[in-house]
C-alpha cells in the first residue's frame, strides 16, 4: 500500500548523509573529516 | 596508529553528557554491545579513572585517534550523528584507528582522483607511512567501516576515490557495521582471544556438530543431514549452493509413535552476564502437532545431572519453510541448551529441522517481521509493505512501512497504531526507542553485518499543523483497514528513506531463500533522560530524584551510592578535583608545594625552639653562677 507522501516524516530528508557531509555542512574543518587534533597540529 | 601509550585498557570508563539527545543515549549504549559481542572491548560508567571518554551533543560527529590522556577524552555525537555506525565509527578512532583509505598501500587499491576535490581539501586524503600507522598485516578492506565512500569531498558529482577494482567502488563507505577485517585489526591491537558477550555459533557443517550430544534418556536421535525427501531439501547455512556440504539436525517423526522425544544438548556453556539470547531456524517437514522445546539444564551444587528447565514450547509451526526463532534465557550458572523434539498427533511423513544455532549474552529483538518473497516485492513498481500490528513492553501498538518505491533506496518508517491499551497508556507517547534491523543472515552471528536505525518518540514533538507529532493514533492519525477487516487509526511515520541502498540490500546475505528478517525493538528509554552518569543496568527512580538536588561543579558527575547522592569528581593524571561538589582542586605540584613548605615550617619552629632553649639555659646557667661568686666573696670578707 503506498503512504501518502506527508504521512511521514523522514529524519534524513532524502539524503543519506555520510559523517563528512554533516561536518562539512555544519562548516567544521577537521583532520579528515571527523579528526579532532590539538592546536599545534598533533592528534589531541 | 603505532604506540602502546596510546591504548585504552580493555574496559573504557565513559559518561554519556546530558547535552545528548535522547536517541543518540540509546544508539550508543547499542554500539556498546556491538563491541561486546564481536571483541574484548567492554565500556563501563566512569567512576573516578584517570582516563575517560566524554560523550556529548557537540557540532558534528568527531573524536580523536587513540587514548590522549586528557582525563576527559572528547567524542562528539552532534545532530544526525545518531546512527549506530557512526558511533562504531569514532569510538574505533578513540580505540586507535586512522581511515582505511590513509593506510601506507592505499595506492594500491584506491585512486585518488585529485582534480574532483573540492579545493583547500585534499588534506584529507593523507596518507601515513608505516611508522606513523601499522595495518597490522591484514589486506586492504575495502568494506571497513573507517573508509570514505566514493563521494568524500567531492566537487560536483564524480567520484572522489576509486577503486581499482571496480565490483568495490559502491563498496567502500559502507555505515553498517564493523567489517571482518575491521574487527581482525582490533582484536589484534588489543590482544582479544574471545569477546564479552558471544558464547557458541553451529551450523553443524563440521561432523563434531559443535561438541552437541544426544541425550541417553529420551526415545529417538536427532540425525546429521543434508537434506530430506519431504523438505528440507538443502540446509539454511548454504541453502544448497555447494556441493558435499550444507548439513542440519533432523528429527525424524515419520517413524515414530505419538510421544517419542529426541533431545540434543549443546556442549557446557559459561554465562557471564546473567541473560543470554538463542537464535535458530526451524524447518517443519512432519506434522503440524509435532513441535520442539527449547530447555535449559543448570548445574547447580549438589545437582550432578543439572536442573532442567522449560524455556519455550514451539507449537503448529508453519510447514515447509525455514523459520527464525529467538529465545530469551536467563542463566547464571554452569548450562546446556537442549533442543527436544516431540512427536505429535496426526501422520507424518518428515519431521523437525534446526540450523544455524547462535547463542550470545545479548537481548533479543522483541519481534521479528519475516517477508517471504521479497524479490517479487522488491521488483514490483511502486510497491510497499507495511508490518503486522506489534505492541511493545509497555503495550503501545506499532507497525513497520516499508518504502520500496524508490529505484535506489529502501525506506523504513515507525508508525504507533491505535491499540487495546492506549486508554491506560500515557500520551505523547514518552521516550520509546524503536529500534529496525535487517537481519544479515550469515548463520555465524560474528560475522554479521546487521543493517539498523533507531528512533525515538520524544513527547514534546509536533507536527507542521501544532499537534503533537506522538499523540494517540485515533486522535492524529489516519484510519485504515488490517486484512481482516478490522479498522483501526495510524499515527504519522517516523523513519528514513535511505534506511538502505538497493544495492546493498542485495548483497550479504540480507535476502536469503527470498525472506528477508526486519528485526523489531521498542523500548523505554527514559532512564536516560537526564544523568549523566548512566549506568547500566537502569538506574532507579532514587537515583535521579537524589541527584537532581544536588549540583557537582567542575564537570563532577553525580551518582547515588548507599542511597545518599555523592559527586566523583574528575581527575587527570597529576590533578583533581576534591570536596563535597569537587570546589576544590587539587595537583601534584600542590601536593609538592605543600609537603616542602611543612617541611621548612617545621625546621624553622624546631630551630627557633632550641636557639631559644639554649638562649634561656646559658643565661640561667650565667645568673647562677654570679651568684655564686658574690656569695664566696662574702665567705671570705667573714672569715678575714
């Protein structure tokens, strides 16, 4: 039975966002996509 | 990466921070036991180490390489980082793990296509030789769940990495769950020889039938076989695609009377957490009376031939397919899972069949949605299933939807459905996480890659139109009608479009004989909703209420211990953090300062003390003796 298009909510609004796309849309500019390092350039 | 120091020890002391959101809570604790099962990595609540991991609601999904010895360790899990891979995904980069793809012979097997990145980010295609990263002699993965996917930073819409060889190229990024090579590197990096929560795994293809036994006191046996004339005619492990192999149990009722038993007994098992999860198939061949119980024999003191429990009866099994089953045990001592066969009313002309037998410390999945012909399903055009009527612990009726109508992603979608209960049920639904699994039927549990998202019902949510979005069905919902005609009311769907690509879908073993597994978890999450200081098992309602008065400073968490609500203070490897809500701090250095300083005072005291002494005892000394002389000297004028 097809669902009526608005009697869902989809939480990823049709896109399969990887962890660098949501860093990346959120403007993070991290080693790697998702590497948090310390200030001198070292992994913190 | 290269380093001992950079290790953690094999239980992580952890804190889930209040900033995260409710399902996020939930995902974690469930990646938690997706390390359980597969390594020897185990995850408890941090209760004062030196080193600790804090996970929290910050921008984005990231963490460090390795243990930093920080005290407080970072791992963020922001908006739409709740997905239970990418919580895999940086827990393994705080467990030590770098990308696949920067791997010292990436060259090898991927190329980086430099002019498709979006400039200012080819930084992120590293590469690190091998003395910054050891692959730890296991090949290139390109189904590690640390590799990009194809479209990592990519500027327009061709593909950033590809693979030389091309069956990969939509192989690579996969978020599902950790590979075979994945976890073969980290069970070496951490010397893992077991895991925490797994316990056996048969497919009876080897002849021992995993070390299972044929009981003495019953009247039949089960039999080693690779297939039987009135079904099954191939086994579930391999489904009859190789040659000479594929074997099950089979009890055959076809030659026996109205009564017999046979009972096969699993190899003595070690429970270690006190609840265990069995999974098997079943294949009915015989009558639809025969039917097969599940029980469990305890070795207790004093009990040499074990206690034997009823755990489960399997009636009217459905005839003429391979049929999933779980069974939630609950054990703590030495045990044998035994499987008995019994023969029921009504002729016969095969009989029961079990394969694929996993046993882990695991829970099962409350309900299992079994699609039969889901090729047919799937290659129909604009096509979509929806699930029986389920109700969870708490008694809120649910159902599944699944969207098939897209031509390269599958969707699936939680609905509450109006139910018996909902007059007695609380309303917006509070705090329930549903969780959805594609069941990846590779008969060993270890090597499962299970497909799952979770939601979860947050009561305070609405939709565009201002009602609450979990509100009772029959007030927001729409009214349908199930397939025997009883009408009843469905709530607004919750879920995602992209839940899996088609493609994938179609790898692994997820469609297997045609049937597909949605594996279906709704369960109270509350006792998450605001401490920090998780603790697993439950926390009870006195925890909250005692730790809701009182307010820890300096990033102290508060916990419940005799009753009375304390707060562990954090420490790093030369500070602290001490008094009754950790106000003061404390270091090694302090500590220095302060035994040097006592030391000083009491020299100076102990120093002024005898100078004075000695001052005072040379002037008494001093009087006396002139008194002395002046006395002689009037002696004398006397006696002249």
């Amino acid at each position: 039975l097809p669902a009526p298009e608005k009697f869902v909510k989809d939480i990823d609004g049709g896109i399969d966002q990887d962890i660098f796309d949501i860093n990346q849309g959120l403007g993070l500019d991290l080693f790697e996509g998702d590497i948090k390092l310390e200030a001198n350039g070292k992994n913190s | 990466i290269i380093g001992d120091h950079k290790r953690w020890p094999h239980t992580i002391p952890y804190v889930l921070e209040d900033s995260l959101e409710m399902n996020a809570k939930g995902v974690i604790l469930n990646a938690f036991e997706r390390y359980r099962l597969k390594t020897c990595i185990d995850f408890k609540p941090w209760s004062g180490e030196a080193n600790y991991i804090s996970v929290f609601k910050g921008s984005g999904c990231w963490s460090s390489v390795g243990n930093i010895h920080a005290g407080k360790q970072e791992l963020s899990i922001g908006t739409n980082c709740d997905r239970i891979a990418t919580v895999q995904h940086e827990f393994l980069h705080a467990l030590g793990f770098w990308h696949e793809q920067s791997r010292a012979d990436r060259d090898d097997y991927v190329i980086i296509v430099w002019d498709r990145i979006q400039p200012g980010k080819e930084h992120n295609f590293n590469i690190y030789n091998d003395s910054v990263s050891d692959s730890l002699n296991v090949p290139y993965d390109y189904t590690s769940v640390m590799h990009y996917s194809k479209t990592a930073f990519q500027n327009g819409t061709e593909s950033t990495i590809v693979t030389r060889i091309s069956e990969f190229e939509d192989v690579i990024g996969q978020r599902m769950d950790f590979s075979d090579y994945d976890l073969l590197k980290l069970n070496q990096l951490y010397n893992c020889t077991s895991s925490l929560s797994f316990m056996d795994s048969c497919d009876f293809e080897l002849e021992n039938i995993c070390g299972m036994i044929q009981s003495s006191g019953d009247s039949a046996d089960w039999q080693r076989v690779s297939q039987v004339l009135s079904g099954p005619e191939s086994d579930h492990s391999k489904m009859g695609q190789c040659k000479d192999s594929g074997f099950f149990m089979h009890f055959n009722t076809s030659i026996l009377n109205e009564g017999a038993t046979a009972m096969l007994e699993s190899r003595l098992l070690y429970p270690k957490r006190g609840f265990q999860c069995l999974e098997f198939y079943l294949y009915n061949s015989g009558s639809g009376n025969d039917q097969l119980n599940i029980y469990t024999r305890e070795y207790t003191t004093g009990q040499q031939g074990g206690v034997l429990t009823l755990q489960r009866q399997i009636k009217e099994v459905p005839i003429g397919s391979w049929q999933l089953h779980y069974v939630t045990l609950q054990v703590t001592k030495k045990f044998r899972v035994v499987f008995e066969g019994l023969r029921g009313p009504g002729t016969s002309s095969g009989g029961l069949s079990i394969d694929d037998i996993n046993l882990s410390e695991t829970r099962c999945p409350h309900h299992i949605w079994h699609i039969q012909n889901f090729t047919q399903i799937l290659g129909g055009q604009d096509t979509s299933v929806y699930s029986p009527p389920f109700y969870s612990s708490k008694g809120y009726a649910f159902q599944i939807y699944m969207d098939l109508r897209s031509s390269t992603n599958v969707g699936i979608y939680f609905h509450l459905i109006s139910g018996a209960n909902d007059d007695q049920l609380q309303w917006p639904c509070p705090w329930q996480q549903a969780t959805m699994t594609l069941l990846d039927q590779n008969p060993d549990i270890r090597q499962r890659m299970f497909n799952q998202r979770s939601i979860t019902t947050d009561p305070t949510m609405t939709s565009d139109n201002g009602s609450y979005f979990w509100d009772r069905p029959s007030k927001v919902g729409v009214t349908d009608v199930f397939p025997n005609g009883t009408q009843f009311s469905r709530g607004i769907g919750y879920g995602t479009t992209v839940f899996i690509t088609r493609e994938r879908l179609k790898s692994r073993e997820f469609i297997k004989g045609d049937d597909i597994y949605i594996l279906l978890t709704v369960e109270d999450i509350s006792h998450l909703n605001s401490t920090s200081a998780v603790p697993d098992p439950v926390p009870t309602l006195a925890v909250h209420n005692a730790c809701s008065e009182v307010v820890c400073q300096n990033g102290g968490i508060c916990v419940v211990q005799d009753g009375r609500a304390e707060c562990k203070c954090p420490a790093g490897e030369d500070w602290w953090y001490m008094g009754k809500r950790c106000e003061k701090r404390g270091s090694t250095r302090d500590t220095v300062i302060i035994a040097v300083s006592s030391t000083v005072t009491v020299f100076a005291v102990m120093l002024i003390i005898t100078l004075v002494s000695v001052y005072c005892t040379r002037r008494k000394y001093r009087k006396k003796a002139r008194a002395n002389t002046a006395a002689m000297t009037l002696e004398n004028q006397h006696a002249f």
